[in-house]
C-alpha cells in the first residue's frame, strides 16, 4: 500500500480522498493555485504546494508540474479525483513514464472511453445496446445536419469528448440545427479542446440511469448496483439516488451485466461508471462511460457500507477486488442532493461571493453504517468565511441521506435542507427543497425532463411573506440599533431605541420581499414594542417582546405566540430563516436613499465576470424583445444575453474574446 499520494484536484473531492487516505494512514499532498491558497483542502492534507494561478488552465490542468511535485514531495501516486485531469490519457501515460501510480484506469481505457463516438463503436462490437446516431468522424455543419433529419428530430447534439452536461444540445427542427451546432462546438473546444460532435436520437421521458463498476488487475469486474441521476438541469444532475426507484432484479442484473461487459471490453482497471438512458418501458441504451470516480459516488457508498475511494487505492496498489459480486449487498436508500452556489429563478446563473454565513445540519462527514434510523452526511471543500470564484465549478456541497426505505430516505433530506443557511450568495437550497417535496419527485415519477416538465410547480408565484418573518427582520433591525447607541454612550438626547419626552415613538419600518413592498408600523410604548401590519386583520397593534438573542438566533413573542428564527444582516438585506426556509427582504432605510436618482436605462450588463465568445448582432440594428445579442462564456458555461424589449442596439462596447467585469454594460440599447 501507498505511504503517500497527491492529490491532483480541489474542492470537496480533494477533501473525500484526504479522508479516507487519512483513515488508512496514508499522508496526503495537496496542490492549489493562487485564488486557493486558503481553501479547505490545502489544510486538511499534510502538505501542499502551490502550483500556479488561479486559472485552471495554469495550475489544475498543468500535467508537468503536477508530476513535478508529486517527484519532488515523495509521493508514490497521484489521485486525480474528477474533472480536470481524471480522464487525460496523456496525463495517465504521463504518470507512468515518472514512475508514479496514476490512481485510475490504464491510458488505453481513458482514451477507448474518451471518445464517445470511439467508445460507441466499442459497445457495438460488445454487443451493449445503443441509442440510434451518428458517431461518425464527418463533421461537415450540412452532412451532420443530413445525418439527424435522417434520425428524425428531436436530436442530442453532444461532444464527443465531453462530460458534466457540457456541450449538448437539444435540436427540436431543422432549421435550429445549424445554430445549435456552432454553439455546442464552441463550448465543447473551450472545455475540452476537442470539437467533435455525435448525433443522436433524443428520446422523450428518459431516465438517466448509471451503473458502478470496479475492476482489478487480476482480471475481475463487478457491478456495484446502480443510481439513478434523472433530475437534471442543462444536462447537469441535481438530485440522485441509488437504488433506482421501479428497478427490478432482473432488470439490475442485466443492465450490471451490461456494465461489466463494457469494461471488459476496454480492459478497465478502477472505478468507473457506465451511464445509460433508459425508456419508461425498461429498455435501456449505452450512453457512455466515465473513466474515472462519480460525483454522486456517496450514494451507492451508503447503500453498499462501502468506501470506494479505499477500493480505488487497494486496487491501483495491485491488490484485488475487496468482495465478489455475489458478496455485495445492496441495503436501504440514499439520496444525494448537490447544493450549488446559483439562482435557479434566473436560469440557475451561477454566483460568486463569500459564505458570510454558513449552517448546516449535524452531519458526518463520512459514514457508511446503516446502524441508525437515518444518515446525514456532508461531502464539502469549503468553509463559513470562504469564497466561491468564479474560477470553479460553483459547487457548496454534497448532501447525502441514507434511510431505511425512500420514503425515510426523503424526510431525512427534507430535514436536512430545512437546517441549511447560506448567506453571501444566491444558492439553490430552496428549489432543492420544493423539489424534494414535488409530487413527480416523491412518487418517483422521473425523467431527464421532470425539471422543465413541472416548471410551474416548482417556480412558484411567491406567496406573501409572513407576519412572522416581517417580526424578526423588525427585531433585529431595532436591536442592533439599540445596541449601537449602548455602545456609543449613555446620553438619552442620542437615543434611538424609542425613548421620548411626552410621547411614545412611532415609526414605519420599510422591507421590500422581492419585487412587493411591506410595510411594518412599530411603537415604542413602556419599553415594549408594538406592530401593526396588514395581516393583523384590523388589530390595532401586536407586542413584540424579545425573549432571547444569541448571535444570529432570536426568539420573540409576538401577541400570544413565540417565534423563533435566525436572521443575518448583509448590507440593507436582510436573510431571515424561519420554519425551515430562507426569506431575503431588502430594508429601505429613509437616509440612505434620500436623493437618489433614477437608474440609468437603455444599459445591459455582464451578469458575472466572463468572456465575450459570440456578437449576435450589428451596431445599428434594430431587434425583438428576446432576441439574442451576445453569449458570455462564464463558470465554463455559456449565457445568452437577451434584448429586454424592442429597440436598437446603438453600440457595441466590447469585442469578442475581451474579459469583462461583474455589472460591466456590454452594449448601448435604445428601447423602442
């Protein structure tokens, strides 16, 4: 066995091998760029060094000086975790040529699996179904456009060397196809340098449905049952879970069988994941497969108790499989939900800021005993205090569940969700939940769709904010206030707590819950606080008394009731968390906005900092409301900027390839 190994990556993943290297006394070197210098994973290995900028490109990706510091630190492998460098053939061969264990599959099987359309002709031969398409080398725009009118529309255009929902495209007609081409080989070449696209037929109501292998150097494979990853958005997962609702024995065994005969096929050695999309009716079709450890990997760990990063380093040190296939046992439910740092109610764009506060539930941060009546873990590289950049994959953290059954399985997650707190960033936790609590999701009703399918029910219309969270804003505002004076003196003539000669206090306090305003009337009476709001139906005012603040937390009576919550202060936002949600309400503070002018129209700005890939119109030319004027390439996904209303655009500000900043204006628009 290893006494030491590198780990070639960031994040949460580099965080998950450092632990079970731990475990196995095993010391562990990190590598981090410049905007990494304090992140999570560089202190919890026993080493690291830094091997350059923030850019991926000029740190992660750099194969040489990788090996350079693995040579250098006496490490005797490298994990290279997923993403960046986990399936670079070149990278693997690299290893070997150093001496160094490349804690991974062999060269010969990332490239046979790199390319899809490669790895489909393989499957062919090996008898694993497939999807109709064209996995061919002619990428000429009209042939490829010729080849899907042939399979009939819809099709996926999807790159060949791709992975992680990165370049693919839904084409619903012909005349969208050439478009949609261009765009997919953008994204592809900026992703993966290689433009290469297949076509296939797009089947309707799919599920996405993968299956773990693990294969040693002694010539064994088997399947460690399968996850189901249907609930997605732009092609990326969002909720998965193993075992796969509705799958039977026989089903499991073939679609297992199917796996293992892929593998074998490449001559596999490691960890990897052979994806299938699978219709309603139980046919299933090779997708492709993933030459390296999975995201949602927890997930089968929690239902098999095993630690698959322990398998991956017992096997890359020669030793065979742990356990037969007729020795593995599948035991309970796991769900795994990914927490990102995006806004799902605009388009999922993702965001970039601080975690100026972080809670989470009680968790472990790994544990595979199925002992207790349900399991939360978390999976995270980051910290309350670190940043999300726009450098990364905006991912906060990876939370697992395990129950007995789904149903426990789904209360646990529900649970769990209600106790995060993210303040600093736009995050998906509430979407998460709504998407938990669905009915298509909790009766199992799944496909690659359900997201778009069930749009409706999971953007909802924003109901009305509660009396409740208005009284806790309203606390904490007049708190700090009052502490503030406690701490500039004593003289009463300064005071703002509601002090007066002769009178009592009233005051209006100003929230606006997204686009409503909320108005709350406070008095201050014998040292009490009253409200009044609209929702009191015709109560002249309610006591609010404060019964308890520690920190963040404050505990209120509000009339006969007490309530209880959380609220944080960013700025004139305030982020109230109460009865397992999160609500943002903006104070509109009197003095701070006296005199403000109207916002400058006719300005369309950068939504975060990015590149400028694509200029979809001309200086001068007039256009629809919705038409698209430019893409942005940002967090290594593209983003359409739209026309907000007809009009003209009168100028251009920026070219393509140009860097622009968060909020720059990229074009002069006149509305019409």
């Amino acid at each position: 066995m290893f006494t030491k190994i590198l780990i070639a990556n960031r994040g949460e993943i580099a965080c998950r091998v450092a632990a079970t290297a731990r475990r196995m006394g095993i010391k562990t070197v990190a590598v981090y760029s410049d905007a990494d210098a304090g992140a999570k994973h560089v202190a919890v290995c026993d080493e690291a060094v830094l091997i350059g900028p923030a850019a991926a490109k000029e740190s992660y990706l750099r194969a040489d000086k990788i090996i350079e510091v693995a040579l250098a630190t006496g490490a005797q492998a490298i994990h290279p975790g997923y993403g960046f460098l986990s399936e670079n053939a070149q990278f693997a061969q690299a290893c070997a040529k150093a001496g160094l264990v490349f804690i991974g599959p062999p060269a010969s099987a990332i490239s046979a699996m790199g390319s899809k359309s490669a790895a489909k002709a393989l499957m062919e031969k090996a008898k694993v179904p497939l999807v109709p398409g064209y996995h061919g080398d002619n990428q000429d725009a009209e042939f490829l456009q010729a080849e899907a009118d042939k399979i009939t529309y819809p099709v996926l255009l999807k790159a060949s060397a791709g992975g992680g929902g990165k370049g693919m495209r839904i084409v619903e007609q012909s005349a969208d196809f050439k478009a949609a081409l261009a765009s997919c080989k953008r994204e592809a070449i900026n992703s993966f340098g290689d433009d290469k696209v297949l076509v296939e037929r797009y089947l309707t109501r799919p599920r996405h449905i993968e299956i773990q292998v693990f294969a040693d150097s002694q010539g064994d494979c088997v399947y460690l049952f399968e996850r189901d990853c249907s609930v997605q958005r732009r092609h990326q997962k969002v909720l998965e879970e193993a075992p796969a609702p509705g799958m039977t024995a026989e089903r499991r065994r073939a679609m297992g069988e199917a796996a293992v005969a892929a593998a074998k096929a490449v001559g596999y050695v490691g960890a990897g994941t052979v994806e299938f999309i699978a219709n309603q009716d139980g046919s299933f079709y090779f997708m492709e497969m993933n030459t390296r450890l999975q995201v949602e990997h927890p997930v089968t760990e929690m239902i098999t108790g095993l630690d698959l990063v322990e398998w991956q380093l017992r096997v890359a040190s020669g030793q065979p499989l742990p356990l037969k296939q007729d020795q593995l046992k599948l035991s309970g439910h796991a769900l795994e939900a990914r927490i990102y740092a995006e806004n799902p109610d605009k388009g999922f764009l993702p965001s970039i800021g601080t975690l100026r506060h972080l809670r989470t539930p009680a968790a472990s941060t790994f544990e595979v005993s199925q002992s207790a009546a349900s399991i939360v873990r978390i999976d995270s590289g980051v910290r309350e205090g670190d940043a999300i950049s726009p450098f990364y994959d905006p991912m906060i953290a990876k939370l697992i569940v395990w129950g007995a059954d789904r149903e426990q399985a789904l209360a646990a997650m529900a649970t769990a969700l209600a106790q995060y707190q993210i303040v600093g960033l736009a995050s998906n936790v509430k979407f998460l939940q709504r998407l938990i609590g669905s009915q298509a999701f909790s009766q199992a009703d799944l496909d690659t769709g359900l997201i778009e399918r069930h749009h409706d029910a999971l953007f909802p219309a924003a109901a009305p904010v509660a009396i409740e969270v208005l009284a806790l804003a309203a606390a904490s505002l007049l708190l700090s206030e009052r502490n503030a004076i406690k701490n500039a003196g004593s003289d009463p003539w300064t005071s703002t707590d509601g002090w007066r000669l002769n009178s009592n206090l009233q005051r209006r306090l100003a929230f606006v819950d997204g686009d409503k305003a909320e108005t709350l009337d406070v008095m201050y009476e014998g040292g009490r606080w009253l409200l009044h709001h609209a929702q009191l139906q015709g109560e002249n005012f309610r006591q609010m008394t404060v019964l308890h603040q520690a920190g963040n937390a404050i505990e209120i009576s509000l009339g006969d009731r007490t309530v209880a919550g959380t609220v944080v202060r960013e700025g004139e936002q305030f982020h109230v968390f109460y009865a397992g949600s999160h609500f943002t309400l903006g104070y509109l503070d009197p003095l701070l906005h006296a005199g403000d002018a109207e916002a400058e129209g006719g300005r369309l700005t950068a939504p975060m900092p990015g590149k400028i890939v694509a200029l979809l119109v001309n200086q001068g030319e007039q256009v629809k409301k919705g038409a698209p004027l430019l893409i942005m390439e940002a967090m290594k996904m593209e983003h359409t900027i739209a026309a907000p209303a007809d009009g003209l655009v009168e100028e251009l500000l920026y070219a393509v390839g140009d860097q622009v900043s968060e909020s720059a204006q990229l074009l002069v628009f006149k509305p019409a």
